[in-house]
C-alpha cells in the first residue's frame, strides 16, 4: 500500500511540475502521468545512486546544492525514457529540469507529510 502511496504522490508532483512550470509539459491524460512518474521513480532508484557516487566530491564541496543539478539531470533523463517509450513528456532544458526538479521535491515532501503512509507502528 506504501509503494502505491509513493506512485501517486510522484504522479501529482509530476502533475504540478507541468502545470507551474513553463517547459515542462505532459501531452496525454491520467495514465501517461502514471508511466511518467513510474519512469522517475526508476530513473531515480537505478541511475541517481550511480550518479551520487561520481559526484561525492561535488556534493560535498558545494554542501549539497550540486543534488539539485543531479535531480534535474534525472528529470531530462525521465522525459528523454518516457519519449523513447511513446509518453508525451517534455522538458526543453536544463533549466525547466531544475525548477522543475524543485517543484517535484517541494510537492512530493509535502504530501508525504500530509497523507498519512501506514507505518505508525
């Protein structure tokens, strides 16, 4: 049920992302968003600890704010798999992936606070 928790919240990250964001754009409906946040979700379990290890330097010497760059870099990566896999996700750029990238973050934070996930055992 968590995992599920987890998709949905992602998916209306995504959402927002799209909707707030000029160049991010999502050309479909419910179940495009949800192949879409898969997608992220995967990028970000395969790819992004890879990434995190090359860039431990970085990551320390600028004291986290070089994350932000690796988040947007698995954004691009995301939209890039999701036209390869035929899902009208778009992001024209570093630059939309990086606000974008926060506004996912922001969103997905706070309803991770909000929702209830179960586990309050």
């Amino acid at each position: 049920m968590r995992l599920l928790l987890r998709w949905l919240i992602s998916a209306a990250a995504v959402a927002a992302a799209a909707y707030f964001v000029p160049g991010i754009r999502l050309e479909g409906g419910i179940t495009d968003l949800l192949v879409v946040a898969l997608v992220l979700g995967l990028v970000n379990a395969l790819v992004r600890p890879l990434l995190k290890m090359l860039a431990c330097g970085l990551i320390v010497l600028t004291l986290g704010v070089f994350l932000l760059v690796i988040n947007a870099v698995m954004l691009l990566v995301a939209a890039w798999l999701s036209r390869e896999l035929g899902i009208g996700f778009f992001v024209d750029g570093f630059g939309p992936a990086f606000v974008g990238s926060i506004v996912i973050s922001l969103v997905s934070f706070l309803l991770s606070v909000i929702l209830p996930d179960g586990d309050d055992d």
